[in-house]
C-alpha cells in the first residue's frame, strides 16, 4: 500500500489556484482509478483503492497548507505505513510553469506545506512530485497572492497538461520506481515558459 497526498488549502475558494494543483493531481488519479466516493480520515479527505495494481490511500489535507504534517503523519500511523512509502505531490514557485521534478529525498527548498510534512514524519527521505509554477515574468511580488490567486487562462491550460503529466509520473513512480519516473520527467518540457 502506499500513501499519495496531494498539498493544497481546503476551502473552495483556494480551487483553480497554483497552491491547489497538488490538491488536482490527487483529484485525478482518484479518477483513473475509478474511485469515485472519498471519505474523512482524521485530518483529510481520502480516497482509498487500486491505482494500476497498486492498493493506495489518495489523500487531501484538511489542515491547510502550512500544517499538513500532522494530517500526513495521521494517515501514515493509521494505515501502518513508513515515509517511504509516501509520495508527496505540490507547487513549486522555484520552477517554471509547467515543468516536474521527481526526487527521493532531500530538503523542503522553502515550501512550508513539505517542511511540515518533512518535521511531522521526521526525516527528508520522502518521494515527491513538485509541479513547477513560476511565471513567465519571474518577478512575483507577493508571493502569497500570487499562489493563492486565480491562474490566467494560458495558465490554466499549462496547468492542465502539468497536473495530467504528474499523474501519469505518480503511476509510473509507483510501478517502476522512482528512479525510472525521475529519468522520464525530470526534464524542461516544451511546454514551460522562462
């Protein structure tokens, strides 16, 4: 069994936002997996079922972004499981709209929703898939507006495309590993803007 949590903010006014595409990937990988009603598990909205023939727990914070750890290290405990065999999906400001980077481990590199995943399970040895969401421009300005405000429309379209590649990374990472999906998607899409 493995854990897949999508990062993001709860509340419906957050949908369609940078910081919610973690929230999307999760949302899509519940479809094709034909899981189609979720339930509560503590501090998070899940989906539990088979992805390719993998048996999974899709889940959503419920915490908010800052304080997804302890929904996390929640799901970890009830379902038996370590941080290895987590995989943690998010927004990343530090790379260009539209491009992936798988890793196995390492630092949080700023993002406060994976440094409190990374503190609540203790260790940095955990999977993630960072969807890259830097503009065009490179200048943000207020960061927090910027993530949490609505996506223009070649945005959305590069947004869509990204989340259905993450997806497909997720599958891939679950059955070939790691390794494998880091060597397929880790690279500049055509796709991505500067």
């Amino acid at each position: 069994m493995r854990l897949i949590v999508g990062l993001g903010n709860p509340d419906p006014e957050y949908e369609g936002t940078p910081h919610n595409l973690g929230f999307d990937v999760v949302e899509r990988l519940a479809r094709q997996a034909r899981i189609r009603t979720h339930s509560q598990q503590g501090r998070a909205r899940v989906w539990v079922g088979r992805l390719d023939r993998e048996e999974v727990v899709l889940a959503q914070p419920l915490t908010y972004m800052n304080l997804s750890g302890a929904a996390v290290s929640e799901l970890l405990r009830a379902h038996g499981l370590t941080p290895a065999e987590l995989v943690v999906i998010l927004d990343d400001v530090a790379l260009p709209f539209g491009q992936l980077r798988i890793r196995e481990r390492g630092s949080a590199g700023g993002h406060r929703g994976l440094e409190s995943v990374l503190a609540a399970v203790g260790t940095d040895e955990v999977p993630r898939v960072r969807l890259g969401i830097r503009p065009a421009d490179a200048e943000v300005g207020d960061l927090s507006n910027y993530v949490l405000g609505p996506m223009d429309d070649e945005q959305r379209g590069l947004a869509e495309k990204m989340v259905a590649e993450a997806a497909e990374a997720v599958r891939v990472l679950l059955r070939e590993g790691a390794q494998k999906a880091m060597a397929q998607f880790n690279r500049r899409p055509e796709t991505a803007t500067e």
